[in-house]
C-alpha cells in the first residue's frame, strides 16, 4: 500500500470508493484473525468480520485521527465480539473442568482413522489448533478479549486498555487473570507445552473425529497453518504456553467474504 491508512480514510470520506476498498483490503485479515480466535469456527468468524467490516465502512466519518487507525479498528471490532453469539461457539463454549475432561478423553497411541504420513501430520495440526483456540473458549468473551488483544497480539496494559475502553490498572488485572487459567492449564495438560504431560496431538485425532470436533475431509486450520506444531520444540519453556497461540500464522479472510465486501462498496453511491 502506498498511502498510509489515515489519508485513504480522508479520500473515503470524501466520495473516493477506490480508497474504501483499500481500507477494506487492508484490514480484513486483521478482523477476521480476531474475530477466529474469539469464536473458533471459521464459520461464525465469516458472518463476524462481514458485520464488522459493514460496521467500519459506515462509521468511517467518526473516525478523528486521535489514534491509530487500526486501533480504532479493533475498538469497533472489539465492542462487537464482546456480544458475539457465534453458534457454533456458544454450543462449544464450557468450562475449564469440562475441557480437561475432554483432554483426558480418548487418547490412543494408535491412528487407526490412516497411515499416510501426509495425513496424519495435517491433522496433528488441526487438532493442536482447533485444542488450544478452543481453550480459548473456557474464558469468558471479556478475559478472552484481553487475552488476545495482551498475550497473543502484545498490546501493551496502555494500548489493550484504550482499545477496551477501560483502565489501565483493570486491563492489566484482566490479563493476569486470564494468562494465569491459560497456563496453569497448559502446563498441566498439554504436551506441547510441558513434556512430561501424556497428552499429545496425534492421541486425540481418532477422538476428535469421532467426536466431530475434527472433519478430516474439511480441515479447518491445518491448510493454512504451515505446521506451527514444529516450532514449539524451539521455545524456551517459560514462553510456551504463550507461544502455542503466536507461532500460528494470520489466516488470510474467506476470499468470498472479500468479493461480497468489494462489491458492497461498488453499489455505493458516489
């Protein structure tokens, strides 16, 4: 992009729709990476980003300049995805004692679902995703949201706290709560994060299809992970329990969803 953010919201404002579909192109996979990790299903985080995005576009005149752009962005996001009631996510949604339980579920040292070598290292990503967002979910929407916004996308107490609108001293209180449930989590339980835990990805996989939380024939995350389950034998121990969410790439947003928003901007009126 060879305008910065700020002066395509000027154009856009003023009747350009060519500098709104740069807008648009710019942070779509910014919301939609967000509103994932919020919600867990691709499906839910499609019709978020589309009402989110609906949202930018036709609040872009109130923007003022008295911050970032893209903090803006995630304040209107943010605001949104604090009531989200994603279906899918709502039916996964439970406690933390409930998703141990789940952990502990079904581990087999055997894969009977294929041998292919292939397979069987797609779906191990699959399930280390689709595991460790969905934990996610044992949080409640208002310490999910600091969760992300601190630990995994490193806003500082200063910047998660504008884009909340709460405190400082509050948001930093919040992502000490949630970052303590996280890891004592992980730690306990997951494999990836301490070794001497049994659990591991290639146990769940035959459970988790059984379970339809994993569709081997329709892969949510693996496809476009590149394999983030390689690099935590790479990270020192005291920032695995983080570094399970960061070392994920960003998810490009559902090329459908940016057509349907590009032609949303042409029917506009100049």
């Amino acid at each position: 992009m060879n305008k910065n953010l700020e002066v395509l919201v000027t154009e856009a404002n003023n009747g350009n729709r060519n500098a709104l579909g740069e807008i648009v192109a710019e942070i779509k996979d910014l919301v939609y990476n967000l509103s994932l990790k919020m919600l867990l299903y691709p499906e839910d985080a499609k019709d978020a980003t589309q009402d989110i995005l609906v949202k930018v576009i036709t609040h872009l005149s109130t923007f003022k300049g008295n911050s970032q752009f893209k903090s803006w962005v995630y304040r209107i996001a943010t605001n949104y995805l604090l009531t989200a009631k994603g279906k899918k996510s709502q039916a996964f949604h439970m406690p933390f004692e409930d998703y141990e339980k789940l952990i502990d579920a079904g581990q087999s040292e055997t894969i009977h679902y294929t041998s292919n070598l292939g397979e069987i290292s797609l779906l191990e990503e699959e399930v280390k995703v689709s595991c460790t967002h969905g934990l996610l979910l044992c949080l409640d929407a208002g310490h999910r949201i600091v969760y992300i916004l601190g630990e995994i996308l490193g806003f500082n107490s200063l910047e998660g706290a504008a884009i909340m609108t709460i405190s400082a001293p509050n948001f930093r209180k919040q992502l000490s709560r949630s970052r303590k449930k996280i890891r004592n989590f992980l730690t306990r339980k997951c494999g990836l994060v301490n070794p001497a835990n049994p659990c591991r990805c290639s146990k769940k996989i035959d459970f988790l299809i059984s379970q339809n939380v994993v569709n081997p024939v329709n892969l949510r995350f693996a496809h476009l992970t590149n394999r983030s389950i390689d690099l935590m034998d790479k990270i020192m121990d005291l920032d695995k329990s983080a570094a399970i969410y960061k070392n994920i790439n960003p998810i490009a947003t559902p090329e459908e969803l940016y057509q349907k928003m590009k032609e949303s901007i042409n029917k506009l009126k100049k």
